[in-house]
C-alpha cells in the first residue's frame, strides 16, 4: 500500500517558496480567462486548502505563470507589492499625462504591461454575496457584471522593473515604469 499523504500546517505540501506565490495569487490572481478563476468563491476556497497545508491553485497554468515571473526577476513579495502599488502608480501617471498624445500613449502601455487586459468574460453576469440575512442566515446574493478590462499582469514586460528599484524609491520606479516613456517630463528607460 501507498503511504497517504496528510497535509497539515506543520506538514505542508509545496516549498515555501511555492506557497508565498501561490500566497500571493490569491490576492491578485492570473484568470487565464477563466470565470472560475475569476469567482470569488473559487478563490476563497482556494485559501482554506492553503490554511490547511495543501498548496492552493496548484495547477499548470497557474505554475506556467509563476516560472514566468521568476524568470523576469521577481519574488513573490516583489510581485504583491507591484499589485499592491498599481492604484496609486496608476493614477500618478494618469496626472502627469499633459495632453491626448500622452493619454494615448499611456494607454498602450498599460495594455502592454497586462494593466487593462481585456477580460475574456466582459459583459457575463455572475453573483457575488454580499452579506448575510440576519434572520434566516443565508447568504445575500447580487448579480454583477464582470468588467471590460482586468488586471493580468504580463510578466515578461515587466523584467527591467527589478532593475529599476536599484535607482529609485518603489513608488517612484512603480510610477516610472508604468508610464515608460509617456510622460512628456521624464522616461523611465534606466541608463547603463
């Protein structure tokens, strides 16, 4: 007989390393156009199996796309706090842009950088609970439209981000980087 296999928090399946990634791709996942993986639901269903020691999303494509990150140079914490950062960065850019030519510009950055991805399930409904009924205790439902566009981070056009943080603040080199070259101030491009 096989021996079985108990994951636990103090036998835990995966290396730490693929736990902090897989950590942090709940709180900011890679979809692969996937309305599963989309699902709130999913994903905190996902988090119970990784309290409970099992290695969360444990699947290819989600492996395919971690390799890719750590291939352009990324931890785990460098990716959260890329994620974490990109609402502020976003809208520093936003500000700094001077005239149309600038927005246009920035536009296509963000798309090439996976900021606005367009999302393979835009304009599909789906329900989200928000809250619980106080007096029967079943969940309140909501019907919401998934948006147009998503955050799906393309990590190869992100592989000189790292490199940047060796001459600027995180914030800075984030804001920096999203803008490129757009902004008519000040390229992000790191001289050699």
């Amino acid at each position: 007989m096989g021996a079985e296999h108990e994951y636990t928090t103090g036998n835990t399946q995966g290396t730490d390393s693929e736990r902090k990634w897989h950590s942090v791709l709940l709180d900011y996942p890679f979809h692969a156009g996937s309305s599963t993986l989309q699902s709130g639901g999913f994903l905190a269903f996902e988090a119970e199996k990784q309290r409970g020691g099992l290695l969360c999303l444990n699947l290819p494509h989600i492996h395919e796309y971690v390799a890719r990150w750590i291939a352009a140079g990324f931890t785990p914490e460098l990716y959260w706090a890329v994620n974490a950062g990109l609402k502020a960065a976003l809208d520093h850019a936003r500000r700094l842009c001077r005239n149309v030519g600038d927005q246009e510009l920035l536009g296509r950055r963000l798309e090439l950088l996976g900021i606005t991805a367009k999302n393979p399930q835009a304009g599909q409904t789906y329900l989200r609970v928000t809250g619980k009924d106080p007096i029967t205790g079943r969940s309140i439902m909501e019907e919401r439209t998934r948006p147009e566009h998503i955050v799906q981070l393309v990590p190869e056009a992100w592989a000189e981000f790292p490199r940047l943080l060796g001459f600027e603040r995180p914030s800075v080199a984030l804001s920096k980087y999203i803008r490129g070259n757009c902004a008519s101030e000040v390229p992000c491009s790191v001289q050699a």
